[in-house]
C-alpha cells in the first residue's frame, strides 16, 4: 500500500512539489518553444528536399565567390555569435554585469552582420532574376527561388526577432531588471537560431554549388 | 503558505491580489480561469454558428431548390454550399472541438488538479487566448469579404486553395483569411501546449506523481504534446500556402494546370506535398479533440460508478499510446493519393495498431462501470454517451484503414460518418460532460438536472439518427461535399434517406436550446453548489466554487493519494479525496 502513502513516493523527482529538472520554467518553457520551432523549419527543409527531388536539373548556381565566399563568412559569424553569447551566459552567471552586457553587444552586432551580409546576398541574386517565382538558371525549376527566400526569409526573421531579444535582455540586465536565468534562456534561443543555420547552409548553399 | 511555490527553483507566482478593474478582470485577465472561461464562451459562440451552417447544409441538401430570403439571388449556389461546408468543419475542428476541450477546461482544471496556483506562464496564456480569439475573428471575417467564404473545405485541400480567385468565389480573399486564421491559430496553440506542458512538469503540488494525476491531467497533458509537435508542421504548411497565394511560388501547385480555360502561371510544385503536411497535423488534431473527452469520460465514470477507474495505469500508458502512434499513420487519409502500395500497407497496420490501445481504454471503462453504484447523473449520462459514440465511431475507422476498402469509400459519406460519430460527437459528448460536471465548481451553482437529462436524450439518439444512415448512403456511392444529390442518376432514390437525417438534425438542434437555457438560466438561478456536490475525490473539489483567484484561499494542498479511491473497503465514506491526511480518513464502523 506504499503507493497511496504521501512519503512513499517523495523519493523520485517526479513525485510533485519541485520541478523534476531542476530549472525554472522558464527555461523549460524555452526548451519546449526550440521544439515546436524546430518542427517548423524541419518540415519547411523536408519541403524543400521534397520538391528539389521531384525536380530534375535543381539549379546550382552558386560561385565559391561570391556566393560560398559570403555565406561561409556568415556562417562564421554566427558561429561566433554563440561563442560571445556562451560567453555572456558565463560573465552572468559570475555576476559581472558590465562583461555581460559587452558580450550581449557583441552577438548582437554579429547578428547584425549575419543580416546585413545575407542582405546583400538577397539583393544579388534579386538582380540576377532571381524572384520567388522564376529564375534565370532553369526556368523549369521554379520553386529555386521560392524555398531559398523562405528557408533563409524565416531564418533571417528569427535573427531579427533575436536581436532585439537579446538588446531587451542586455538592456534588463544591465539595469539589474533580470537575472543570469534570463540571460541563459535567451542564449538557448540564440543557439538554436545558430544551428538552425547549420542545417540551412549545407542544404542550400553547399548542395547548390555550382559544379563547374 | 506551503513550501510549494518556491521550490526547486521554479517560479511559481505567489498569489496574486485579485484586480479590481473589470477590464483587469475578465478581458486581459491572466488568471487561468478566467481564460479558461474565456475560451469555453468563444467555443460556445463558434458551436451556434458552425449548427447553423450544418443545419443549412442539411436543408439545402433536401430542398436544392429552395428560395432562401438571405442568399442572394434567391437559391443558393453549389459554391456558397461549398463555403457552408469549409467554414462548418473549420469552425467546428478548431474553434469548437480544439478550443473548449483543451483551452477551455484544461485552463481551467488542469492547474487546479495538480494542487497549483496558476499555469507556468500566465501572461503567455493570456496571449494565447488573444491570438485564438484573433484567429476567429479572421475566419468569421471570411463570410463578409469580396467572394465570401472560402470553398476548400476545412483540409485546405491544393491547388484548390493555391490559386486564387480564378478557381472559385471565396478562393480570393476567403481563403487567404482562411490562411492567415488557421496560421494565428496554430500560433497560439503552440504558445498554450507550451504552458500545459511547463505547468504539468514543473507545479505539481506535493505528493502529486505523476501516476496520482486525474486522467484528465493525463489526457490534456498529452494532448498538449501533441499540439507542440504538430501545429508547427501546419504552421510551416501556412507559410508556404500563404507564399503560393501572394508570392507567386508554386509549393502546391504543378505545372500546365488549366483552371476555368485559362493556364495557370505555375509550376514545379506538389499537391501531395500539401497533403503530407497537412495530414502529418491533421491525424494528431483529431487525437488533440479526443483525448481531452477520453480523461473527462473516465474522470465522470468513476465519479459516478463509485468506483476507482479500472486499471488506472493501462489508461494513463494507452493514452500515451494513442499519442505516440498518432504520428505514424497519417497516411491514411491519402491512400487513394497516389500512395505506393507498400507505403499504403505500413500505414494500414499502424493504423489498425492504434486499436488496440483504443480498445484498452473502451474495456476498462466498462470495467470500471462493471458492478458500481451507478449514478445517472446528467455528467454520467453524456460519459457513457461518449463512450458508446467513440465505438460506434472507431469501428468504421478500422474498414476505413484497409486500403482496399477505402478505395471504395473515400471521399464518400462513410467517412463523414466515421469521423462526426467519433470525433465530432464523442467529443462534443465530452464536452458537454464536462460542462455539466464542473458547472457548480466554475460558477457556484448547479444546473438543472431534469432539462439535462431531456437535453441528453434528445442529443444522444439524434446523433445516431443523424450519422448512423450516414454509412449506408456512403456504402452505396454517396460522395461527400456533393451541394445536390438528388441531380445524380444511382443517387437520387437516397433521397429519403437525407430527408430523415436533416428532420432528425433539425430537432437535435433544436434539443440544444435546452443545454443554452439551463446553462443560462442556471449561472444566475440555479441552486447554490457546496464545495463537493458530488462526492469527488480530487483537488478541484477541496476549494470553493468558484475557487478564489490563487485556486486554494493560501493554502496550497499535498496529495496523499491516487486520484479515484472510491469505495475503499474499511473507509467510512465511499470515497476519499486525494488531500486529505491518511489519519483524517474516517474508519468504517
Ligand atoms: C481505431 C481507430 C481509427 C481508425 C482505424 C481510423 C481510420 C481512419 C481512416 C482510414 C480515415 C480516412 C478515410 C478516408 O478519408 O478515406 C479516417 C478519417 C478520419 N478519422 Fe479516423 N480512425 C480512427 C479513429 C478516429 C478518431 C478517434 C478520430 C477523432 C477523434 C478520427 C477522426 C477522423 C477524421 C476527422 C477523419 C476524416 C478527415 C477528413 O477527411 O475530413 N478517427 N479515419
Ligand atoms: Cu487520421
């Protein structure tokens, strides 16, 4: 009868009262957000490898220079971002709030950069013809254009909804407003932008490379 | 106050001062009960319009000819039944059998049953309801706008809802709401499946394990699993619909279509891949209406029964069951799509797997009803009726799940049959259980027993009379979303059929009258309700009705027990609730 008595369960994290992983909600809430998003864009990638593979000839047209050039420097760039953000995360949890903000401010510059950089590569291939509809390089390949702005249009948004999420933060923080928790909450999210990109760069950019 | 609000690091809000303003109050409120109500009044709204649009339906389908003195130019046109049908089935699956399940009752109770103050994140719950309630707006917003309604009927089906105005009135901006109404409305479910999903985690009160939670816990818990997994796959599905519509991108649409003899613009594009996201959420969704009305009916049945739910764990793991199997077998709305025969066989057989923790479930209800003291409470009556429609329902679905058969029976009445008996009705049947049961804990009073046992009767024997001719119409050929039968050769002697189900549809209808009376009537006279009116053992019933804003007046309870221990040899009543202190519970003499 040990199950219908109180202390006969208060052994397992599970048993009520506290939260069994030991984080606040808030992180949780995070985590479970990343996986509804996550679900999102897999099914946007599944999508895109869906009609790329119905259509023969899939344009790849990109140059190692520009294109791969660029891209691979965005690609750095993010991939520094997370490295200032793991850094802040850490000066926040160390109580420095001064190192915290620097470092805030400087994934959010990485992040502009991110965007500012893929903007010129939107303005570039909009200037070769290439629309969400149509495309110079095979006109039988119409959705080219459509998922490479979607992909990268949604993730570009995500960047965007980041950075000012990550100045709200800083700026809280900065004020003694939040706490390490929330910066390491808004890290999680920056982190999952990250490697959503990880997924994004390989499966439009490098498999589009122009074979040439 | 208890050590429960601030331990393990969660944050838990201590409680709050109630707000004094009424705008604070009952329109920007974050109290989850007040969301909770929230949601069930926006339900209730989209469950009148989305009858009446049935019930048009029903009579245009009799009278194809008659002069209607609201439809311009007299008759109504196949087009404005098509937009009947769209706007029934998106208004009813979403706003009506997503919305009060789960955000209405499972806001409400869900936290209450787990001994918390609040969900996870109250503002976030707030922001839920805000979108969902602007998702309603746009898609009631489709009737008024140039072209109407939209005519693709509620699976969005492309390249119908891909091309625009030039495939059908309503197809312009009508769908494009359509779009933008069902993308907000995944938008908010994942926020609110977010919270369930926290809140059940992380503000379990002391003592509540998880195998000590209510089965409705269970239920809206899992459901919201689902929701956090598949509404992302529809929202991704939106964005790219929306990017066909407005964009010029062609996801959905193939090449050298010709619509109303004018080629269309696109190509390169996959109807079937609208179809593979759509129904990768859509299989999930009609689990995400059920299992909210499968926690309530064993919640009800034990209550009544005086009986402690037979095999609580079975139930609890073949919920999880159903969960987890859900997102296997959506192919099996698309077997006549094209599908390879193997593919086709893989999602017959975990299609038909799902029966079994189906029927894991329809057992132990039985059992649990198997010799109690059965209570026909107007709660209890709507619980069995749950059950019996969820079988009479689920048996289709297995001949539906043979590829063979249902190549015969797609698209026909038989699966309009299969899917309002089991899905639509038990979960209306689960909700209105619902609505009856918690009641006097919601507002204070009971509601009126012997109108909801006319209410019950009418509304259970005309679902039968309404959806059980239903097979045989689809049986002998009848296809769905057909606006006149009547014009079609090996049809038309049928007539007589649909001529019983709309007279029958007409008067359950009607019987619904007597639901909106009680329910009104009794939230300003109806008998005061004490704390526990109906001798139930979990933590809803150890707090006033209606509970205080923080759920519990400062006193957060610990649980000591399983959620149905009714009947418990050597007890002096015949239940005891989950709070109280084992020395408290009274010894039989
Ligand atoms: C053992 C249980 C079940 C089986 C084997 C089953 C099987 C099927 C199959 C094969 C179809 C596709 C028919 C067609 O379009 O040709 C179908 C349709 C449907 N089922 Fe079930 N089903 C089951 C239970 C349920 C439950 C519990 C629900 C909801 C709560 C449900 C809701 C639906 C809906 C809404 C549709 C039709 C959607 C549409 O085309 O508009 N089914 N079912
Ligand atoms: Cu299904």
């Amino acid at each position: 009868m040990s199950d219908t008595e109180f202390e006969g369960i208060v052994a397992s994290p599970w048993s009520g009262g506290a939260s069994p992983f030991a984080i606040n909600s808030k992180k949780l809430g995070m985590w479970l957000f990343i996986i509804s998003d996550s679900l999102t864009f897999s099914a946007l990638l599944i999508s895109y490898a869906y009609v790329r593979l119905e259509t023969p000839n899939w344009p790849r047209p990109f140059e190692i220079w520009p294109a791969i050039a660029k891209s691979s420097l965005m690609t750095f760039v993010l991939l520094s971002s997370s490295l200032t953000m793991v850094l802040g995360v850490n000066a926040a949890f160390n109580g420095d709030r001064k190192k915290t903000v620097r470092y805030l401010i400087a994934t959010i510059l990485c992040g502009i950069a991110f965007v500012a950089i893929h903007a010129t590569e939107w303005v570039t291939l909009l200037g070769e013809g290439v629309t969400p509809w149509s495309n110079p390089f095979n006109p039988a390949a119409p959705l080219f254009g459509g998922t490479f702005f979607g992909l990268t249009g949604l993730h570009m948004l995500h960047v965007t909804i980041g950075v000012a999420y990550l100045a709200i933060i800083a700026w809280g923080f900065g004020k003694g407003k939040y706490t390490a928790e929330h910066v390491e909450v808004s890290g999680l999210y920056w982190h999952f932008v990250d490697l959503v990109w990880m997924f994004i760069f390989p499966m439009v950019y490098l498999l589009s490379v122009n074979p040439k | 106050m208890s050590s429960h609000a601030h331990t393990g690091g969660s944050t838990v809000h201590a409680p709050m001062a109630e707000p004094s303003g009424f705008i604070r109050k009952y329109i920007f409120s974050v109290d989850h009960k007040v969301i909770g109500i929230q949601y069930f009044l926006l339900a209730l709204t989209a469950v009148v319009i989305g009858i009446v649009l049935s019930l048009l339906m029903r009579f245009h389908l009799v009278w194809p000819n008659a002069t209607l003195p609201f439809v311009s130019g007299g008759q109504m046109s196949q087009e404005q039944y098509l937009a009947l049908v769209t706007m029934h089935g998106t208004i009813m699956v979403f706003f009506v059998l997503t919305t009060a399940p789960q955000g209405g009752f499972g806001n409400y109770f869900l936290p209450i049953q787990i001994g918390a103050p609040d969900m996870a994140f109250p503002r976030l719950n707030m922001l839920s309801f805000w979108v969902t309630f602007l998702a309603f707006v746009c898609i009631i917003a489709a009737f008024v706008v140039p072209g109407g309604a939209p005519i693709s009927g509620w699976t969005g089906y492309t390249p119908l809802s891909g091309l625009g105005e030039i495939s059908g009135p309503g197809e312009g901006w009508g769908q494009t709401l359509w779009i933008v109404s069902i993308s907000l409305f995944c938008l908010a479910s994942l926020l609110g499946a977010l919270n369930f999903i926290a809140t059940t985690i992380d503000l379990r009160a002391p003592g509540m394990s998880l195998m000590r939670m209510p089965l409705t816990v269970w239920g809206w818990f899992v459901t919201a699993i689902l929701g956090l997994l598949a509404f992302g796959v529809l929202l991704a599905g939106g964005i790219l619909l929306l990017l066909d519509r407005s964009a010029g991108t062609s996801f959905f649409i193939p090449a050298g279509l010709v619509v109303n003899d004018q080629l269309q613009p696109h190509s390169g594009g996959s109807p079937l891949l609208w179809q593979h996201l759509f129904w990768f959420f859509g299989h999930p969704e009609v689990y995400i209406a059920i299992l909210p009305g499968m926690g309530v009916a064993s919640h009800v049945l034990s209550t009544f029964a005086r009986k402690p739910v037979y095999g609580y764990r079975a139930m609890a793991y073949a919920i999880c069951a159903i969960g987890f199997l859900g997102f296997m077998v959506w192919g099996h709305h698309m077997f006549v799509s094209g599908m390879s025969p193997y593919s086709g066989f893989a999602f017959s057989v975990l299609t038909m797997s799902i029966g079994v923790p189906s029927a894991i479930k329809t057992f132990n209800w039985l059992g649990t009803l198997w010799g109690g003291k059965i209570q026909f409470k107007t709660p209890m009556l709507f619980a069995l009726g749950f059950v019996s429609l969820f079988v009479s329902g689920g048996l289709s679905g297995l001949f539906l799940a043979q590829p063979a058969v249902d190549n015969m029976l797609h698209a026909t009445y038989y699966v309009v049959a299969h899917f309002h008996l089991v899905m639509g009705v038990a979960a209306i049947f689960g909700i209105f259980a619902a609505t009856y049961f918690w009641f006097p804990k919601m507002f204070g009073r009971m509601m009126n027993e012997p109108l909801g046992k006319i209410h019950f009767w009418f509304t259970f024997v005309g679902a039968y009379c309404i959806f059980m001719p239903m097979h045989f119409i689809g049986i002998a050929g009848g296809i769905r979303r057909y606006a006149d039968a009547s014009a079609v050769g090996f049809l038309a002697h049928l007539q007589p059929v649909h001529q019983f189900m709309t007279i029958a549809a007409f008067i359950t209808g009607a019987a619904q009258l007597f639901f909106l009376f009680n329910f009104f009537y009794s939230l300003k006279f109806g008998p005061k309700a004490s704390k526990n009116p109906w001798n139930a053992t979990t933590l809803e019933w150890d707090t006033d009705s209606p509970p205080p804003m923080d759920n519990f007046g400062g006193h957060y309870p610990s649980v000591y027990r399983g959620p149905y221990e009714f009947s418990v040899p050597g007890a002096g009543d015949d239940f005891i609730p989950q709070w109280l202190e084992p020395s408290q519970v009274a010894r039989a003499k």
